[in-house]
C-alpha cells in the first residue's frame, strides 16, 4: 500500500450554499494529486462528536475517505454531499453527547473537545480543513488554539465572515435575489402594490444592499440601521407613483429591525447550539405598516402589499460562475498552505487578490456594512459614489 504524505480532514458547518462541493473537489483533487489522503468529515463538527474509535464500528455516517471519482461527480451540483449540522462541540448538549460518554459528560452543556481531539488522532488527521462562517470556523479556531493544524475556507450567504471581502455562497445569492426579484415585478406591477422581498443577513446587510444597487430594488432595510416604517411608506409611496405601472419594491434583510419592532424577528423560541434563533418574519412585519400607513400617502388609498421571503431559493440549486471559480480558488489556497507547513489560516480575498489571514480574526468583531460609507439612511438606499478603486463588490467589512 501507498504510503501517504499525510492525512487532511475536510468538513461543512452551518448553512448550505453552492460553492460547497467544488471547494471539497478543489481540496481533494490537488491533495491527493499531491499524495495526500483525505477523510471527509460527514455533518461538521458531528462527525467528529459522534465517532466512534473502534475499527469495527460502522462510521459510514461520521465520515468517508474521499477519491477523485467521488468528488468529480459531486461537484456539479449546489449543496454539501458531505452534509452539515451547527454541532458546536465546545458547548454540547447533554442530550446529544453519544452513550459511551454520558457517564463522563453529565452537565446540560459540555465541552466535548477532549474527545474530538481523540477522534482526530484515532483518524490520523495531519490538517484539518473546515469550511463554513463565523460559528463553525470559531470552533476550527479553538482547536487551533488546541494545537490541531487547521486551514480555514469562510462561507457564507450574508459575507460576512471578517478577513475577506468574499465568502463562497454570496455570489449565487446575490444573483438568484436579482434575478428573483425581477421575477416577482409581475405580480407587483399587475396589481398596483408595494413588493416587500425579505432576504438573507442577520447582521450584515450585504445581500440586501448590493442587489439594491444593481437595480433589483428601489429601497432596501439592513441590519446596521434602525428604520421607521413610516419613512419608507412615504418613500415607496414616491417610487410607486413614478412608475409606470405603480408598484415598488423594498428588500428588507431577516436581521433588520424598524424603530416600531425593535426586535429581530424570529420564528420561534428554540436557540441552536451557537445562541441563535431561526430568523425570518420581517418581512411580514414591514409589509404590514406599509399597507397600514399606505393611505397618508396615497389620497386615503390603501395600498396592497407583495410579500415574499426568500430563503432557501437562493441557497438552493447549482452555484453560479463565481460559486465555481471562487471555490476551487480557494481549496488551492488551502493546499498550498498545507504544502508550506502553514496553518492557523483562514484563505481570503482582499482587493480582488487571493490571499489569507488570521483564523483569528473570525474571533473578532463583525464584518457589517458601514453605513456611513455606503448606506444613505435618509434615502434607505445605497449611495453610488466613490467607486474608483474600490473591490469587486464595493463594499466590504475593513472600513
């Protein structure tokens, strides 16, 4: 048998997006091209909770050894083959620890650490790559910190994992918002009403303002900037009596919060293992001000309201062109630093070049928008100035 370089686990946290699976194709052509092998870690983080360390235990659903085969035919399509959870290890709930270890983990929350470091040696991995945003690689840093080689890829619809300007899955979103949005005019038009789209970021506004800026939306609410419905009634009201078939349309971010509900909105009580709550309800709320405030500023005339959230529609599905290049550019980066000997680094893009930094950093503050720069609060729009040397999409987290 071959001797190996060395062993890479690979593994998806959080959030599907396209872009996922050609970044694990990009990690394990050139690995094992390189004489590595590589074991996807099924589930994230679970796979290495939920292993068991016995070479006659069925750890199909844990993890599997990936080939070329294998990742040529995954590739073509959006999603994670390798599937994925938000298991966070660090604070484990007593009813997710496996039975073998409930004797020893026995608090409501347990850092299960310890034994995912004992799962990574008992699979012999060199380097571990994880891929996902914020909350994953928070914990691919803290096994970092554990001493474990680990080679970060960020991901994330709302981009806003801080030291990039890019994180795999925001191009397929922004586009599908777009081309959705164009879509749903019809409806809006046909019938004379405001076209209230509810779109992704909890904190960041990213995927609401820059589709705003290419012209899908006359409006947009972001997170970073409170907003008092009965502005942007009177602002959509203009927009809709200037067209010409008398509708408007507003994006509105899941984690935006109007001055009347100062609250994100969310779906229900139940918290995942990294703090937060499943979003999603704005949308609803703003069209319901809207057609409610709607007569002040339409002659006494209330008007109707489109509302649509949307979701998984734009994480869905096959990943666009820089959902295809971006992540084979990036499980490359990944390579070359385990080729140097490199770790504790997250891949980014900076600038318009590929570079990396700091895992880090993904510790640090937030990357939102700075609304001073980029967001015009007395328009609720975008500002569209200063463009000479600015990165591909405009705006970024660094100012």
């Amino acid at each position: 048998m071959a001797k190996h370089k060395g062993t890479i686990g690979i593994l998806t946290g959080g959030g599907d997006v396209p872009g996922l699976n050609p970044a694990i194709r990009a990690v394990t052509i050139r690995a094992t091209r390189e004489g590595y092998r590589i074991i996807g870690i099924r589930r994230g983080w679970a796979g290495l909770v939920d292993l068991v360390r016995d070479k006659d235990a069925d750890n199909s659903e844990n993890f599997q050894v990936l080939t070329e085969d294998v990742v040529n035919r995954a590739a073509r399509t959006g999603g994670t083959f390798l599937h994925s959870s938000r298991t966070r290890p660090s604070h484990l709930p007593k009813s997710l620890v496996p039975e073998a270890h409930r004797s020893i983990y026995t608090d409501e929350t347990n850092d299960f650490t310890p034994e995912v470091l004992r799962n990574i040696e008992y699979l012999g991995l060199d380097y571990l790559i994880p891929i996902g945003g914020d909350d994953t690689l928070s914990y691919g840093q803290r096994l970092h910190q554990e001493g474990m080689k680990v080679v970060a890829i960020p991901k994330t619809m709302d981009n806003d994992v801080p030291g990039t300007d890019y994180c795999i899955g925001f191009g397929t979103c922004v586009t599908r918002t777009i081309e959705l949005t164009h879509t749903l005019r019809t409806s809006a038009g046909s019938h004379e009403r405001f076209l209230v789209i509810e779109v992704f970021g909890r904190y960041a506004g990213f995927t609401a303002l820059l589709p705003t800026m290419a012209g899908a939306a006359d409006r947009c609410v972001i997170p970073e900037h409170e907003v008092d419905p009965e502005h942007l009634t009177e602002l959509l009201s203009y927009d809709r009596q200037r067209h010409p078939s008398k509708y408007a349309v507003v994006l509105v971010s899941e984690g935006a919060k109007m001055t009347v509900h100062s609250d994100m909105s969310f779906r229900g009580e139940e918290a995942d293992q990294y703090g937060h709550r499943k979003l999603g309800g704005i949308g609803d709320l703003v069209a319901n001000d809207l057609k409610r405030l709607s007569p002040k500023y339409n002659n006494g005339h209330q008007v109707n309201v489109v509302s649509q959230r949307l979701g998984y529609l734009v994480r869905c599905g096959d990943p666009d062109a820089l959902d295809s290049i971006v992540p084979m550019a990036f499980g490359n980066l990944a390579l070359d630093l385990i080729l140097s000997n490199t770790s504790g680094r997250l891949v980014s893009l900076h600038d318009g070049k590929y570079t990396n930094v700091p895992i880090d950093l993904v510790m640090g503050t937030k990357k939102v928008v700075n609304v001073e720069e980029f967001y015009n609060t007395e328009r609720l729009r975008p500002f569209y100035k200063s463009f000479n040397q600015r990165p591909t999409f405009i705006m970024t987290g660094d100012g």
